[in-house]
C-alpha cells in the first residue's frame, strides 16, 4: 500500500492513469486500444456534466424551477449532452464484471448517437468484439470510474483535457510513425497559435488530425479573453463566438477522434467534415475564406493524386510536382485565406531550400509577392512520426495586399535549433520560455515601433534586396544562411579548439591502451595469452 501511494504522489493524475490504462492492454494494439480508452473517457466525462446539470434540475432552485431533468432540450440549452438512463455512467459500471458489457457499452454510444445527433457515426461502438477481454475491460471502467472528469471542479481544472491530450500523445508514441497522423505534438501546436493569434475570426485546418490546432486555438481565446456571451432565455442559452472552427480530415477514424476531442471541450465541430478524398481532390469547403489557417500536413507527400491537378486553379504562383505535396499544401492554405488572412504552418525542412521540379520558382513566386512573413527553424526529435527536420511558415495576405506594408519586403528569420528540452531518449518539446521567447520576437518584429532587435544566431528581419539579402541568396529561406553565429561565438578560435580536441583524443587513446593491457595481465593470470 505504501509503495502505492508514493507513486501516486510523485506522478500526475494523467500518467498514474495512464500507466493503469496501458497494464490492462495486454496484447491488443495500440491502435486499437486508442479508441476503447479515449471512447470510456468521453463517455465518463459527458456522464458527470450530465450527472452535475441533472442534479440541478431535479432541485429546481432558481432559474431551473420547474425544469424536467428527464427532458433532453433542458441539457442542449446548457450546452451538455443528453445521456439515457442505459448510458450513464453509474449503470454502467455496475454491470462491469458482468460478460455482456461489451454489448452494454455499444448499446450506450448508440443510445447517445440518438439523443445526440452532433455525434452520429462518432462513438466508437467495437466493445463487444471477441478480441477485446471483457475482464480488462471491466477493470478499465472501474479505473476510469475512480477520477471525476465532467463536474465544475474538474472542468476548472483542465483534469479531462490534461489526460485526454496525455493519452493522445502516449498512443502516438506508441504507434510510431503511425501515430503523427493523427497528433500533433503540444509545444508545437501551442508555439504556432501563440505567433498567430487567433483572438476572433475563422480558423481552419484542412488536415485537422484529432484536432489539436482547434483546442490550442480556443485555449488561447479563453486565456487571452471571454469568449462566450449569453445569457439564459427560458430554455435556450445564447451564445456569442468569437472563434469559429473549420476543418477537414480524410481518415475517418481520425475524425472521430477530432470530434470526440472537441465535443468534450464543448467546441462546435459541426464545420468540421471527413471526406476519404482529401482536401485537394474534395475540398470541403469550397468556398471558405478563413482569417487564419493553422496546419500541420503531411510531410513530403508523395500520394496526393497531383497528376489529376495540374490545371487546378489554386496553383497561382506555380504547379507543384507530382512528387512531393508541400507547395500543394502552401498553396491551398492561401487559396482560402482571407484578404487580411494568416497562415502558420509546419512542413520539412527542405521546403526552405528545394529547386527540384519547380519549386524554387514557386517559392521565389510567394516571397515576390510579399506573402511570406516568418521562417522558424524548429529543434528536431519534437515530432513522433519522423527524423526529417521541420519548420514553420509564417504567410501574409494583408502584407501581400498592401504595397506600403512596412515589412512588405522584409522576412523575419528565428533559428530555434538549439531550443526545447529533451523529456525522454527520443523526445524533445519547446518549453514555455521557448515558445515565449519566439512568440514575443515576431510579434515585436510585426510592431515596427523598435521593439525588435536582429540578435546574432537567433533572429534576423532579412529585406529582399542588397547583399546577404533574400533575393541574393537565390530566394533560399532557411534562417542559418541569414542569422549568423551567436556573438559569443565570433572570436572562436578554430587552431584553439582543434588543439584542445587533439590533446582530449590522446588522453583517451593513452587510458584505454592502459585498459588494455590490465586486460591482457588479467587473462594471462587464468592461462589465455593474447
């Protein structure tokens, strides 16, 4: 019991429950395992908003007498859902230990379905499968049952978002590659809306994944401002939103996941929409002009159908190749930005420097135009799914669209290779000084007022023209051609060093020849001779 506690002290909420989660396992896969855990999570959480506003009513106290706690419109007015009698949490975790809960769980999510339709096709319903051991998945249920996730108190507190993101970002890990499709990590999502500022306005992400960029967008909202104003009306509530959420996903299951994530926030997924196409065959929608786009698409993807778009119109600073789909991406984004739009996004690094197939024309097309704005060079190990180092772009329509924008014919350059902190062997995340830091860096440099500073090795505001500029270093963005060695660095004495090195390299060759012959002395002691 001792031991027990002690771990529970030491470690958080999300990963005591984690570790629990994951014993429970056993030889079912990852992949599959997601959805079973994070379909119990949901179905607690909406469980205790339902418990908590039911409650309410059935007192009837206030503005709730003579409400019907039995009556589903009561809990739409207050923007929880509806769960019947057969779906709630407390009937289903006395039927636990029971062989049916399978059947019991899929009979619940299908129930909700109903009263619910904003999560029609979303729950997943496979609980009652063979292959999933009804003994681990009565456990499950009793672990989820003991953490409290949809009262007030636990709202206040972030508890199911802290643990539904910590799941989501251990399931990556362990799927691997596999597992970026649909994770973006947090300290990257959180860097990207702190540079764009999403405080009002349409945000949209054409490779939504499981909606990551939307819940960083509304945090940012609500910790910059209120983003909600109503008042109740007998038995509707009205709501004012400053942020409205656009997106599209063509892995179905990854969708799910999305509109899970944001129904447990109470974020309105109803503008976010799944198609198997994909945004460049079937665009969702057409016709969107979005004030700021935030993405993280696939890296140099080489299955995105561009031998059927080469007339598309949306390529209006060059075709992209067949080959590789990052000047695809860049080029969607802006096609449905707004005139006074943003974009932030991430995408390999080679972006920045590529010539092969027409690209270096495109690019040399988007910075002539004045759409580029900023290029963060970006740490690497901070993506689960790949090695290939990454970047982020930073685009401007409103710069595009003014010729007299004061930073018309500037980029601003931040080399951040040598940020973030190493959380485990493989892993690597921006900490919030970090993110602080880069943030604050564009947002003075986009102030024009002298608050920004060029500061060697980390940040340089480079103008198109004269030497060392963009234009004479053939339209190249990557920040280590422009920002330069740290000032520490520029009386570094290379014979110095070199000299250190040799001396370092001698002391250890002389060690281990010594090492060498203990062994030796060693092995002839018990008759081996070498």
């Amino acid at each position: 019991m001792a031991k027990a506690k002690k771990t529970a002290t030491s470690e958080s909420i999300e990963q005591v429950l984690w570790n629990s989660a994951d014993k429970l396992r056993k030889n079912m896969d990852a992949a599959e395992y997601k959805h079973v855990v994070l379909g119990l999570i949901f179905l607690k959480y909406i469980s205790d908003s339902f418990y908590e506003l039911y409650n309410k009513l059935k007192e009837g106290k206030g503005e709730y007498e003579g409400a019907n706690p039995d009556d589903p419109y009561e809990y739409r007015a207050e923007n929880v859902f509806y769960v019947p009698p057969q779906a709630r949490w407390d009937y289903l975790q006395s039927r636990a230990k029971l062989p049916t809960i399978g059947k019991d769980i899929d009979d619940a999510m299908e129930a909700i379905e109903k009263d619910n339709p904003s999560l029609k096709g979303v729950l997943p319903k496979e609980y009652a499968k063979e292959k999933l051991d009804k003994q681990s998945l009565g456990g499950l249920i009793d672990l989820i049952g003991t953490i409290a996730l949809g009262d007030s108190v636990s709202k206040s507190n972030d508890i199911l978002g802290r643990v539904y993101e910590y799941f989501l970002g251990q399931f990556a890990l362990a799927e691997g590659k596999k597992g970026g499709q649909f994770y973006t990590p947090r300290s990257v999502v959180q860097l990207l809306v702190e540079m764009l500022e999403p405080y009002e306005g349409r945000v949209f992400d054409p490779c939504c994944g499981s909606g990551g960029m939307f819940v960083q967008s509304e945090k940012f909202v609500e910790a910059h401002s209120n983003h909600y104003n109503g008042k109740r009306n007998g038995k509707t509530r009205i709501f004012e939103r400053v942020v409205s959420i656009y997106g599209q996903e063509s892995n179905q299951t990854t969708w799910r996941l999305c509109k899970m994530n944001l129904a447990i926030r109470g974020i309105d997924s109803s503008n976010v929409l799944w198609n198997n196409e994909g945004s460049f065959l079937n665009d969702a929608h057409p016709d969107l002009k979005a004030d700021f786009v935030i993405a993280n698409p696939p890296f140099n993807d080489s299955d995105w159908s561009g031998e059927l778009l080469r007339t598309d119109g949306r390529w209006k600073y060059g075709v992209p190749p067949v080959s590789n789909a990052n000047y695809a991406w860049i080029q969607h984004f802006l096609y449905h930005l707004s005139p006074k739009g943003t974009a932030g996004f991430v995408l390999a690094k080679g972006s920045l420097s590529s010539k092969t197939n027409g690209e270096g024309e495109i690019r040399k097309n988007l910075i002539e135009a004045g759409l580029v704005d900023c290029i963060v060079n970006l740490p690497t190990k901070l993506f689960l799914n790949t090695q290939i180092p990454a970047c982020l772009w930073f685009l401007s329509r409103e710069k595009e669209n003014n010729p007299n924008h004061p930073r018309r014919k500037k980029i601003l350059f931040i080399d951040a290779r040598n940020m973030g902190t190493l959380i485990n062997r493989r892993t690597r995340e921006l900490t919030e000084e970090d993110i602080r830091k880069i943030a604050d860096t564009y947002h003075n440099w986009k102030k024009d007022d002298g608050s920004y500073q060029d500061v060697p090795g980390f940040c340089k505001s480079a103008s198109l023209d004269g030497e060392g500029g963009v234009r004479a270093l053939d339209y190249v963005l990557t920040p280590g051609r422009y920002v330069g060695l740290p000032d520490e660095e520029d009386d570094f004495d290379f014979e110095e060093r070199v000299k250190a090195l040799t001396a370092e390299l001698k002391a250890q060759m002389e060690e281990s020849a010594k090492l060498d012959e203990r062994i030796k002395e060693n092995l002839a002691k018990v008759g081996i001779e070498l």
